[in-house]
C-alpha cells in the first residue's frame, strides 16, 4: 500500500505569488498585469492564487510582449502622467493637508 502511494504522481509544481515575484524578478504591478491580459493564467485554490510552473518557465524563458494596443495605451498613460507634472501633485496635497486641519464634526 505505502509503495503505491509512493508512485503515484503529484501533479505539476504550483507557485505562490511571492515566489513568482522571486523567480521572475518583476513587481506586483507587473504580475497584476500578466494575469489581467491573460499572459499567465492564476490558479484559485480557496483563497489562494498559484500560479502552474509550466508557465513561470515559459514567461521566463520567451518573456511575455506586448500587443500594439497595449503599446498604445503605456505610450498614452506616459503622456498623460508627465503633462500632469508636478502641480497636480501639489494640488492634490494641498486639499489633504487643508482637510487635515478641519476638525471633524461631531454627532
């Protein structure tokens, strides 16, 4: 009985995010984006996302490109970002601090 449970194959090697993130070398923001365009599927086991070490080697090995589209789109968000420029983070600080300071109102 124990040798046949010996034998009995385990099945592939599934991956956490953390060590994916490890073994790729890329940041969450980049493994967000793979899963999101379909570049590397997720594998939900309960509350748990694995990822199959097939595609870890994969993407490893011949890298994940990208379409024109999505081309298109990083060269948009590029442009949209430096025309912003700074004084839209200022902006954006100044309504907090100036938020920060108001008392809440009690009930």
């Amino acid at each position: 009985m124990l040798s046949e449970l010996r034998m009995e194959p385990t099945g592939p090697r599934l991956f956490t995010r953390l060590e994916v993130l490890s073994v790729l070398k890329i940041g969450e923001t980049t493994l967000f984006w793979l899963q999101r365009t379909g570049k590397l599927s997720p594998i939900r086991i309960g509350s748990r996302v694995l990822f199959n070490a097939a595609e870890i080697e994969r993407l490893a090995t011949h890298g994940a490109t990208l379409t024109e589209a999505e081309k298109e789109a990083a060269r948009s968000c590029r442009s949209k970002t430096s025309a912003s420029g700074a004084a839209g983070r200022r902006g954006r600080h100044a309504v907090s601090r100036e938020s920060a300071r108001r008392p809440s109102p009690r009930a």
